[in-house]
C-alpha cells in the first residue's frame, strides 16, 4: 500500500496554489494564473453572466481585465480557512483588490472567494470558483465599501 | 475494518440535504432550514456584511426575512452538482427565489449558491455557504435579471 498523504500536505498544497494564484495574478502572469483550473470549472463570477463554465472562457476574462486595468494591480487574499479530504478540497477567503482602469477610475473593493478542488491525476484542480460582493436590497446596488 | 460508504451514497445524502433545506424554506420551518448547518458555519451571504459567522447569527437572518415576506415563498434549486469526497464536499447549485415583501413589492431574481461541508460525528455538516448575484461594474447595480 502506499503512504497515504497527510491532510496537513493536502492544506498546504492549496495553501500553495492559492498563493502562487496571487503572484501571477499580481504580475499579470495569464499561464499561472490559468494553471490550476480543471478545463471543465464552473465560474460564478463577481459580473455577469449569471454562471459560465471553462477555463477558456475563465482565461478571456482575466485577459480582459489585465486590459482594462493600467500600473499595477494590487491583490491581496486574507483569513484563508481551507478544508482538504483526500479527493475534494474547498477553501474560502477574503480578498482585496486594488487598481487603476484605463479610464483613470480608481476600483478598489474586498471580495468574497469560494474555491472548490478536486484531485485529478494526482493534482489539486479547481473545478469551481465563486467570488462576488454582497448587495443592498434597499438600494439594488453592490456593496463595495464593506470592509472586514 | 468497517466497510466503507461509497461516494454515491455520500453525494445521495447530500442532495437530500438540499432538497429538505428547500422544502423547509417553502414551509418557512426554520428547525428545518437550520438543521444542516455547523455551529460556526461561515456564511458570504447575498446582502451586508461582508461575510458572518455561526448558525445563530444566520438563524436570526432567516426568520427576519421569513418576517419580510407575506404568503408564500416560491424557491427552486436547479443545476445542482454534488461533489463528494470522504469528509469533505461541495454542491453548487443556480437557486430561483419568488417572494413578495410586507410592502407588496414582488422579489425575484436567480440566485448563485455554493455549499461546502464536512463529515462531522457521523453527519455531513454545513460549514460554509456562499450565495450571491453578479453585480454589473459599469452601473454597481446589482444584476437582478439574469436568468440562467
């Protein structure tokens, strides 16, 4: 029989990807930030649509919103909770973005980020991505002054 | 050595748990729509504050807003995929909610859910929820209109 990996190893090989996500993202690095995503994700993204499926498509919005942003983009990712079994992981955390749009306007917000991992091929995948603000049901607009 | 549960009874067991939260929902049986939840469940819910934690604190959201809505409460779950793993799972799930409020105003709108749990004394548990609307970036309205 072989050794069994530990879950410690588990949580902090997520903990890992997670934080090479942020290095990538933070240095508009499109191929580590696409690295860990199962072709077949499901995306509940922070806009529309409603839900969209593939990393191709993921990778197109990224690509989209590196264009969109000018000088750097500022993430930071905070009270990471991760919870790995053996073949199904998921890990939440509250994250911070930070940077300027072409048009000047400054955007700057904390998102909730839900990430689902499943095990394929002896990999940690992400099969599922939800991130998003909460609302105001008075207002219908987005909450993007809330802080932690 | 005890035999073990295979992963479709996992996933069999999961799915009635969402099917009875809903129906309980329906019947604004607030036992029922509690009876999953870990005691410090970690909640990204669709409206303010950012994130909270503890089925108490999320107990009172859903009697304050079983208290915001006359007559009944239409909910629907659609697209549920259910993940399972030997402690640890998750489901996500497009979930369609139609209410009308104390004021006559109608509320409707699709909802993103993703559901994480864990194995715990022998039941799965819900330790962590997240249910959110796109928001449009142009507007910071919140996307009410989407339809899956």
């Amino acid at each position: 029989m072989i050794a069994k990996k530990g879950k410690t190893t588990d949580e902090a090989q997520i903990r890992g990807l997670i934080e090479d996500w942020v290095k990538a993202l933070r240095a508009r690095d499109i191929e580590g930030v696409m690295a860990n995503y199962a072709a077949n994700v499901v995306v509940f993204d922070i806009d529309p649509p409603l839900y969209y499926e593939g990393a191709d498509r993921l990778r197109l919005k990224w690509e989209g919103m590196f264009k969109s942003f000018r000088g750097p983009i500022d993430y930071k990712v905070q009270d990471v909770e991760v919870i790995a079994g053996d073949e199904t992981a998921f890990s939440h955390s509250l994250n911070h973005i930070s940077a300027t749009g072409n048009d000047g306007k400054k955007t700057q917000t904390w998102l909730r980020a839900t990430i689902c991992y499943q095990m394929i091929e002896g990999n940690w995948r992400v099969t599922h991505e939800h991130v998003s603000v909460p609302f105001d049901p008075d207002t219908g607009k987005a909450s993007l002054e809330l802080e932690p």
